[in-house]
C-alpha cells in the first residue's frame, strides 16, 4: 500500500490593521524615508508606542525625528532564512538604538557576513525601492555600506494596514487515524467500539473519551456504508476568503448503522435541498478507487471529502427521531 | 468565598462593523477608561489585569496581552491572559472576581474584546486547522443542526427565533453603546431575510463587531466607597464538556444544566424564575433565547419557547432576556462574555438607562462557547451576599 501523504496544513489569512494616530503617522513618515519616535516623559521610543509605558498616558502626538543611524546593543545571525525573512541570504536581527532614541528596535541587518557584525557597531537605514507602508520598507546595512539615495514621499496618510499571514505545519498522523484513512481508500469505513462501553465511534480518536482508556487495532470495527441524517443545515455561502462554494449547499451529520456517534460535515450534492430532511436513510458513493484521496485529514475531526463522491437515498423508509436526535452534529 | 467582591466600575465602548477611528489598543483603552471613570479611579489604583479574548487567529495577533500591557496601565503590574471560546468573556470576569474574593488583589481590572473587523471569524472558524472542525460554515453551520434539533425536540412554533429576533433588535434601540440599531426592525423584516443556514435567518444572528468591555472589581472595604453603589459578586460558575462523546445531548448540554445547579446553589437561589429579576444570556442565533431560558433552569424542558412567546422575556415581562438588545446587536466575539455580565452589573446598580428593569436587584449574566460546551455564569446582586 502506498505511503499517506504527509498531514500538512496552510493557515492563511489577510488581515488589517487600524493603525491608530501614532503608528499611522510612524508608518506614513517609514514610506516617506523618516523614522519617527514617541516622546514619553523624557525617553524617545522607538518604534513608538500609543501609550507611555510607565504611566499609561497618551504619548505627545508630536513624534521626533530619529536615526537614520545607530548602534546595535545586540544581534544574532540568521544563517539559513526561511522564504518569510526579509532576506534569502544569511543577515542578521539586530537591537537597534537609532540616534535620538532612548530604545532599541529589533530589525534586519544586511551585512557581507557574520565577521561583519558586532555589539557597538554603527548601522544605517536603507530603503526599499518597493515600499509598503509597512516596518519592512526599511532596512540596516553597517555604516561603511550605507548609500544614501532619495524617497519620493508617497500619498495620503497610512490609517489601515492589510497583511498577508500565512502558517505552515505538519502534524504526525495517529495509528488509528492512518487505519482508519487507508479503509476510505479501500472503500471501507473503519470505526472503534469501546472495550469499555461498547459505543462505536467513527472516525475515532483513539480512545474512548468517556471512560478514557485507550483503544488499539483489535477494536477497529467496519460499518457499512448506509446510515441516517442525523441533523443537517443548508448553507447560503458567504464569499469569505478561502470559501469555495458559491450556491446554497447542504452540510450533513450521518450516522451510519451500528455506530454511535455520527460522522460529521457531510457534502450531500446530489439530493434536492427541499427533499432532505433528518431521518433519511443514505448511503455513501465512493469516489473511482483511483481517485480516492486523503484530505484535510487530522487527528481530531477526519475528512471524507476526497474519498466519497456524494451520499443517496437508499430508498428505505426513514428512521424515527428516537434513533438519531441524539446524535446531531 | 473568602472574601466580598464589588463591581464598581464598567466601561464598554460604542460597538460597530468597524472602529477605524481606533486601533486595537486605542477600542481596549476606551472600554476600560470609561471604567476607571465611573469607578473613579486612575491607573495606578488598579493591582491587576485580566485580559480576555476569543482564539488569536481572529485578529492574527499572538498574545495580545503583552501588546496590550502599555494601553491598559499593566507595566510592572500581574497580567493574566484567558481564553475559553466564546465564553471567554464571562470566564474573564469570573476571573478577575476569583482574584478579589481570593483575597490575592484589592482591585482588578478585566477587559476582554474583539476587533472583528481586522480579520474574519467566519474563517477563522471554518478552515481545517487543528481543534476546530472544517465545517466551511462558521458557527451558523454548526448551531444551525443543533436548533433544528430543539425545534423538532420542542415542537415550538417556527416564528419563535423571529420574535426574539425582532425583541432583542427593539431592546437594541434603547442601548446607545449596540451595534445594530435597526429603527425598521419588524417581524416581516426578518422573517423574509434570506434563509443563511436552514433553519437560521441573516436577521436570526448576530453581526461582526468591532468592540470592548472593561470592569473593575474591589475588595468590599473598596467596594463600600464608591459613589454608585457595587454590584455584589453573589455566585460564579464554569462548567465545560467535550465537544464530541456519543450520547452527548449536544441541544441541551449536560455541561449547561451542571453549570446553572452549582450557579444557583452558591447563590443560594432555589426557585430562579421567581428570584431572578433579569437575564442577560448569551443568544447569538435567535433560538437560544428559548435553549438557555432551560440550560438555566427558567423553564421545564422543551418548555422554554412558551417564554419568548409569551413575552415573560420582554423588556417589561416577568423575566427579561438580554435587556441591552444582546448578542444579537452587538457581537465583538471576546468581549460578548463580558458584555452579558456587565448589563447584569448595571442593572442591579441602576445604571442601565433606557433598558433598566425597574427594581433590579439581582440580576444573571451568561456566556457560552466552543461547540455549546463552555459555560461561564454569574449572579450579581445590589444587596451583599
């Protein structure tokens, strides 16, 4: 049997910022090629703050001009950045004291090699041709590299920032879980009864959660493919970011026969909305055995999205409420 | 409970789609300077912060309490972060009030919020990501089986959620600080709002806001100078399950019925209908207005829509439900908790304005989350415990 793919996710996500009056007004000076500073009793900050630390009052609302050079009070070095970093060659992260400023900023340093860097030394801010309105239009190189070169201001003043986030990871897939996957590619649903309450869950989590004792191979069980809709809701998309759906759809939980706890979030398709109804007997089409795939599968919920093709009616009378109304999800 | 715990200040701010007028430490701040105020108190009076706020995917900060330290006077001071879904906010005012009677601080400072405008909780609920389940739905896709279920389990009428609905809009309006103020709300109006999840109406849940919520909390030595009389802490209780086991009664959750026994026995309250003057309870779909008036023991099971229907939750009813117009017109998700326990706060110490319960003395505040499986619950009362 071939190997599971690996169990991967991307979080993201784009984001704003209300920047507030102070960052707004640091960010739109960082585009326009000045870096700013919040007055707080007698310190400068840098990067300003709306708040003064010490006593939680609202910073002077006019910011001071600070750097473009400074010194760096400690560093560290990046010897193999990740495609998120603002360089894709080694650099350094740098506490930076800019001149006129009473605290450091943490930022990058683009320098010709780790024997470049040291406590002390003097740095200097370049900036980007391309810029954002964003912490990063600006960047450190050491002195001796600086170039000074001219920043055309930019329009309007920055009050909303939007950002890109992204998160990606990897999860190592339970024993049971990688069973109960390789039963969808075969065509099979593979639950666990409890030795313990004799329940049957599926997709399981390994354990039965009530009386908390773990459950291993011997207590997989098959269930045939033909249950009931235990609950459902019809969904008007809203058009969300990442929201692939754009007509109404159904979102069911089926609970197969001999199970006790339904499989949930069930793509439906083929059945007319004003037909579905709970207590309706279906089974489960699976998809061509050659494209069967395995996605969003985690170790919590299970996905059946890439192996089942659509639920039918198997035509049986529907089952009374008794037999599912505990079971929605 | 060692010692007595007051509420002597609350603050929230005007709740909106989007407060781009501030940013997020600016809508803290504000919630919790209106506090302050009103418990006339400055920063340095406060010994401790208690920050509260739904997941950090939903404005994609992490740990927004150490950002927020600086706004909210916290440098230097005892800082606690809490987290328990949507019912986060009321866990945050339990826990400020837990470090009070505990007799660890004279004075706290809670304040949860949200700033959904900055991102989207419809995904951040919605995507494949661990400990959340990919409904490609948000929470209406979630809730939305659970209420067909207590309708078909009640056999209440289906224009139930509707009234609520157009109940909770109206008290809206008398609530300056709400989100919705719809001067045209009406049942035909949300009854022929388009179906979002079968059986729940757009105008059935509660809109994406942008908003904070603050109180401050005193040892009763402190609490007994305020100018306003406090708000006494009477009974506070959490209680939570798992989100999946089989013969879970996901409509009405065991974790639910737990809560409001142990709720009421602390507080010594045998017949709640009756002892009770008011309840602000966590609705964010219509229906669990009739679902909670039982998860809080108000009614007999499947009983709970004869409340609504009968106007006994009404603003001038036996027992009002979300006198400031709720979930349902105001909903910055972290702060929502919160949200729910300072109206009972400023109920009972008189404060409510155009939506104060004549004679209010003790009053409920609600809060749930996750999926219906966190509960966080308290009675506060103008007379002490």
């Amino acid at each position: 049997m071939s190997e599971l793919p690996p169990i991967t996710y991307t979080l993201e996500y784009p984001y704003t910022r209300t920047t507030g009056p102070v960052v707004g007004a640091f960010l739109t000076a960082l585009r326009d090629g000045r870096i700013l500073g919040s007055r707080c009793g007698d310190r400068v900050i840098c990067p300003p703050l709306e708040f003064d630390p010490d006593t939680a009052e609202p910073v002077a609302q006019d910011l001071v001009e600070v750097g473009p050079g400074g010194t760096v009070k400690s560093w560290t070095w990046i010897a193999e950045p990740t495609r998120k970093h603002p360089f894709q060659q080694p650099f350094a992260f740098a506490l930076i004291v800019l001149d006129g400023a009473d605290t450091a900023l943490s930022h990058a340093v683009k320098a010709r090699g780790i024997d470049a860097m040291s406590t002390g030394m003097r740095v200097r801010a370049q900036w980007r041709e391309e810029r954002a309105s964003a912490v990063t239009d600006v960047y450190f190189v050491p002195e001796a590299d600086a170039v000074d070169t001219y920043v055309p201001p930019g329009e309007g003043e920055v009050e909303l920032t939007e950002h890109l986030i992204s998160l990606d990871f990897k999860e190592a897939i339970h024993p049971f879980r990688e069973r109960f996957a390789r039963g969808l590619i075969a065509g099979k649903f593979i639950g666990q009864k409890s030795p313990v309450s004799g329940k049957v869950y599926i997709p399981s989590k390994g354990y039965d959660p009530l009386a908390r004792v773990a459950m291993t191979e011997a207590d997989d069980v098959e269930l045939p493919p033909v249950g009931i809709v235990a609950g459902y809701t019809v969904i008007t998309p809203v058009q969300y970011y990442g929201q692939k759906e754009t007509e109404p759809y159904i979102r069911a939980s089926i609970l197969l026969d001999g199970a006790d706890q339904p499989l949930g979030q069930q793509d439906i398709k083929n059945i007319p909305h004003d037909e579905f109804r709970s207590g309706m007997r279906l089974r489960a089409v699976f998809r061509p055995e050659s494209e069967r795939k395995i996605v969003e599968m985690d170790n919590r919920w299970g996905s059946t999205g890439g192996v089942i093709d659509h639920w039918e009616p198997t035509g049986e009378p529907d089952a009374p409420p008794e037999k599912y109304l505990e079971h929605l999800f | 409970m060692a010692e007595r715990c007051g509420i002597v200040g609350i603050g929230q701010t005007k709740h909106d789609s989007k407060r781009l007028d501030v940013s997020m430490v600016g809508l803290v701040r504000e919630a919790a300077l209106r506090a302050l105020e009103d418990a006339e108190l400055t920063w340095k009076d406060i010994d401790a912060v208690v920050i509260g706020k739904a997941p950090d995917l939903f404005e994609g900060v992490m740990m927004p309490e150490l950002y927020l330290a600086d706004a909210l006077g916290g440098a230097y001071k005892p800082m606690l972060r809490v987290h328990t879904a949507g019912s986060v906010g009321g866990s945050t005012g339990i826990v400020a009030a837990s470090l009070v009677e505990a007799g660890v601080h004279d004075r706290v400072l809670a304040v949860a919020f949200e700033k959904q405008s900055e991102s989207n909780a419809m995904w951040a609920l919605s995507i494949a990501m661990p400990f959340s389940v990919a409904t490609v739905a948000g929470a209406g896709g979630f809730f939305a089986p659970l209420i067909r279920g207590y309708m078909r389990r009640s056999g209440a009428p289906e224009d139930t959620g509707i009234r609520v609905a157009v109940k909770d809009r109206l008290n809206a309006l008398k609530n300056p600080y709400a989100h919705l103020h719809m001067e045209d709300i009406s049942f035909d109006l949300v009854a022929a709002s388009p179906m979002l999840w079968d059986p729940v109406r757009y105008l059935e849940t509660c809109p994406s806001s942008d908003g904070a919520c603050a109180m401050v909390f005193a040892s009763e030595k402190l609490a007994e100078q305020t100018q306003t009389p406090p708000a006494w802490v009477h009974a506070t209780a959490m209680r939570s399950e798992p989100t999946m086991f089989s013969g879970r009664d996901q409509v009405m959750p065991q974790a639910s019925l737990d809560n409001a026994k142990a709720l009421y026995k602390q507080a010594g309250i045998t017949n709640p209908r009756k002892e009770i003057d008011c309840a602000e309870m966590y609705v964010p779909f219509s229906w669990f207005e009739p679902m909670w008036c039982e998860g809080m023991l108000f009614a007999e099971p499947n009983e709970g829509w004869k409340m609504t229907y009968e106007g006994a939750t009404a603003l001038d009813g036996d027992l009002p439900v979300n006198m400031s117009g709720g979930v349902l017109s105001s909903n910055p998700i972290g702060a929502s908790g919160l949200l729910r326990f300072a109206e009972a706060a400023l109920q009972v110490r008189g404060q409510a304005g155009e939506h104060q319960v004549d004679g209010a003395r003790k009053a409920l505040g609600h809060a749930y989350g996750g999926g219906s499986q966190y509960f966080s619950t308290w009675i506060v009362s103008s007379d002490k415990p």
